[in-house]
C-alpha cells in the first residue's frame, strides 16, 4: 500500500510539472469548466420553470444531485478517460511490453499514469454545489449522512472505474473499442438526473445491469433525507462485485496478451 502511495505520489507531481508548463491552457480550462457547469445549471432552471419537480424531486434536491454528477464526471476526466485512451494505443501498438517490464502492478501503472490535474476544478465545483443545494435544503447535513455520503461516493467511483476498465480491456481482443467509449459517455449522461425519472425495465437496467443510474442517486439521496438503504446496500455491493470482476477481466486480458516481441 505504501508502495503504491509513493508511486502515485510521483505519477503526481510529474503531471502536475506537466501542467505548469502551460499555464495560459490551464485557465482556459477553469473557465470551459465554470461554463460548461453554469449552462447545466440553467438547463435545471429552465425545467423547473414549468414543473415543480422532476421525478419528485425538488429543484435543491436536483441541484444536489448535479453536483454529485459534475464531481464524478471530474474524476472520469482526472484520470479514467486519458489512462484508459493511452492502454488501447499500447495494445494496438505494441509498447504495452514496456509496461508489463516495470517491477509495478501493470494495472495500477496503466490506470493512474496520467492525470488530468485541472479536472480538479469539475470536482470541487460539483462538491461545492452539492454543498451549497444540501444547506439551501436542511443547513448543515448530519455527521451520519456526510460519512454515508462519502462511503457511497466512493463506491460510485469503483463503479464506474469498474465499467471503464471492463470496456477498454476488451481492446485485447477487438481491435476498435472507441465505441464502447462513445456508449459508456451516453449512458453516464443519464445519471445527470435522478433515476427515478426513468421507468420499467429502462430504471431496472440503470440500476443493477448498468449500474449508472446509481452512481449519482444514491450519494445524493444520503445528503438530502431520501436514504434508501436498498439503493445503498445495492450500491456497495455492486462495487466490490465489478471491482473484483475487473481485476479478473484484466488477469485474463494479460494471459490473452501476445506482446511485440513475439
């Protein structure tokens, strides 16, 4: 675990060396981020202008809910979406050797090599409106519903890196997989919104077969008095599940692997 510590540490500090370079870039993209978030916002707004809910809930309780979206999203662009882009161009060209050589888990230097530092911005800006829609609710949340929050939060995140990572480890025996990226963008834009919005089997499948609809529902619904324990319970056990299939997917994936120098 140390280990592993001090290796991300350094994948740190060398992106974040990366990202000085450019600096003129990175406040580019702080205001790209404060933009895109603003147009979300306003999609809320101009919703509720003519209906008081949506899928019943609140106006607050769907601002809370895009902020928990806004702050995953972050996290996909922090580091999913850039480390999972580059394993697909090591397999198709090869240079996967150079990865599998070094005394490190191969999965754990594919995924956190690159980091996107300023996406830091789509996180901290989701946090602070979840925040700010949970005080406008109740004040300050409960001590219990901040832990649940930040359990729950965290299991979203296994999720979803569960998912990306079983998508684009199918690039070891398909050759293109940017599909499956394209798919994994459109399904995650509906947990924009509370899943209860969907109905049928849609809510079903966006609840335990493509667990998307949980990842931002069920963190919200732990800030604003709409805990479901079945929802939690799913959640958490639907992350140690995918976590756990993942890796297996990956373990395979590497003894299916013919490297360029064979």
């Amino acid at each position: 675990m140390r280990r592993a510590y001090r290796l991300f540490r350094t994948f740190f500090h060398a992106c974040l060396a990366e990202e000085f370079e450019y600096r003129a870039n990175f406040a580019a993209n702080l205001g790209s981020t404060l933009f895109s978030l603003a147009m979300s916002i306003l999609t809320v707004i101009l919703f509720f202008y003519r209906s008081p809910s949506l899928g019943g809930w609140s106006f607050d309780e769907v601002l809370a809910l895009l902020g928990v979206f806004n702050a995953l999203h972050g996290f996909v662009e922090l580091f999913l979406q850039p480390n999972m882009s580059r394993l697909v161009a090591h397999i198709r060209q090869g240079t996967l050797d150079f990865v599998l050589l070094k005394p490190v888990d191969s999965q754990f230097f594919v995924s956190f090599r690159h980091l996107v530092l300023w996406r830091f911005a789509d996180i901290g800006l989701g946090l602070g409106l979840t925040g700010y829609a949970v005080w406008r609710l109740m004040g300050l949340p409960s001590i219990g519903g901040v832990l649940m929050f930040g359990v729950l939060f965290i299991a979203s995140l296994v999720i979803i890196y569960a998912l990306w990572t079983g998508m684009m480890v199918m690039s070891f025996w398909a050759v293109k997989v940017d599909n499956l990226a394209f798919l994994f963008g459109s399904l995650f834009e509906t947990s924009r919104y509370p899943v209860s919005v969907y109905k049928g089997a849609l809510r079903l499948a966006l609840l335990y077969v493509m667990p998307i609809g949980l990842v931002t529902t069920v963190p919200a619904e732990a800030l604003i008095g709409r805990f479901d324990a079945s929802h939690a319970i799913g959640a958490l056990l639907l992350s140690m599940v995918f976590l756990l299939a993942a890796r297996l997917l990956w373990k395979r994936a590497l003894r299916a692997y013919t490297s360029a120098s064979s």
